[in-house]
C-alpha cells in the first residue's frame, strides 16, 4: 500500500498522516535497533484548513495489549517526530496518531488579535469553552488547574489565556474526538548490542592442543579464550567440525 494512503481515522477525515520513517518497504519488513537504543519516528502530519495539529507516538512490546505515548514535536513545515527507546530483546510495534487541537488553533489565533489589540470579549468565553470541556478529561490535579484558568478567562483575563500553564496542562487533556491513527503498526526486532557490530575470530578446536600429535578438544579451546580476548576480539567463531575416517575419531 502507498505510503500516502496510509491514515484510518477515528472520525470526520480531517487528519492525515504520510511519509512515516523509519519503514522498511512499506512496512512489509521490521527496522532492528539494539537494547537501550532510540528508535526515532517521523511523519508528515497535517490537518485541513488552518486548524493546528498535535500527535503521539505509540509504541508496545509484542503481545501488549495497552499502548505507551509519547508526545511528538512539530520539526518544520508538516514533518513531525517522537521518539521512545527500546529496553529488551524481541519485538516491539509502533504506529502514530494524530488529531485537530482545537485549544493549540484557539490560543495561537487568540494570541495575534491580542498582539494587533483587536481580540473581543466573546473570543475569550470561546477559549473558556473549550477549556472547560477539557476538565472532564483531565487526570490528577489537571481538573483543579482548568477550573482556576476557565474562571479567570470567563472574567475577562486576556493574560490568563496564554499562560503557559494552561498550554500544559490542555496538553494532557486533549481532544481526540478528530483524529486519525496511521493504518500499520510497524515493527522494530531488538537484538543484543554485539548484533550490531564484533571482531570474530576463527580457531580450530583440533588444532589447539599444546602438544604436538594431539588433536585439540573443547578444553583446549576454552584455555584460549583468555588468549583470544586479550586480542581484542568479542566472538569465537569455530568451524563445522567433521569427522575424519575412523582412525582416531
């Protein structure tokens, strides 16, 4: 599937979601990354008409159920990006999703009318509107923070709207309802850090005796690992070993 169709909303199509890196032909394959790596994603991301856009990264080891987010930052343009690290061997998922956030469309108009002095009572109650729905979503002491900034935006504070604050804590409180989650769940395998790069060294268990006439045995072999490690190499790598007629097998 093209890259570009690649967005299912959850309601009125009015996000889209293309262009997500890292993928491997389409997502067909799995990107690998190590233990304790970041696994960086982005996306371009855009909403119709002049409404601002917000997203999270999604990510989830195989066979969890429940998604961790991370938020993801807007880099320019319509490109985004979020990233999360992997912390164990095996297999995670990862997908995005995206919505109109109307308080971040709000504020950011709301924002050039006070600057220009053309801003009205009636668009501060809007902001106030908006706010106060958002206090049904909130967790923990988010709710309390709404409530104190919809009373002061209901009194005719301009200041109180752009309140950094209010930013953070509308953020943990978002409105999902248009949003739209990229239609793959695309994979990363995690291999042990010695996956992506080692120094091998080849020996040969029968040629590793330290008498002459004798062929080596494993035992030989592990008296050497010392040896072989001092060199500067992290794997052993012993050839297939095969029998030889029978005489002295």
């Amino acid at each position: 599937m093209p890259e570009s169709a690649a967005t299912r909303t959850d309601g009125p199509r009015r996000v889209t979601i293309e262009g997500v890196r890292p993928q491997v032909d389409g997502g067909r394959f799995p990107i690998k990354r190590s233990v304790g790596e970041d696994v960086i994603v982005e996306a371009d991301i855009f909403v119709d008409g002049h409404d601002a856009a917000a997203a999270v990264l999604r990510h989830r080891r195989a066979g969890d159920r429940e998604w961790v987010e991370t938020p993801m930052e807007l880099v320019e343009n319509d490109r985004w990006r979020g990233r999360f690290t992997v912390t164990e061997l095996g297999r995670y998922g990862y997908t995005i999703r995206a919505w109109v956030d109307r308080f971040t469309s709000w504020r950011r108009d709301y924002e050039k009318k006070v600057e220009a002095g053309v801003q009205e009572d009636v668009d501060l109650l809007v902001g106030a509107e908006i706010v106060d729905r958002a206090i049904r979503r909130a967790r923990g002491g988010g709710g309390r923070v709404l409530r104190r900034y919809t009373a002061m935006m209901r009194d005719g504070d301009p200041e109180a709207a752009l309140e950094e604050e209010l930013a953070e804590a509308m953020a943990g409180a978002p409105d999902r309802s248009w949003s739209a989650t990229f239609d793959r769940e695309l994979e990363v395998v995690v291999d042990p850090e010695r996956a992506r790069f080692s120094s091998w060294y080849e020996l040969f268990p029968r040629s590793a005796a330290d008498e002459p006439g004798r062929h080596g045995t494993f035992r030989d072999v592990e008296r050497r690992l010392t040896y072989v490690s001092r060199l500067g190499f992290d794997v052993l790598y012993l050839p297939p070993i095969h029998p030889i007629g029978y005489t002295h097998r």
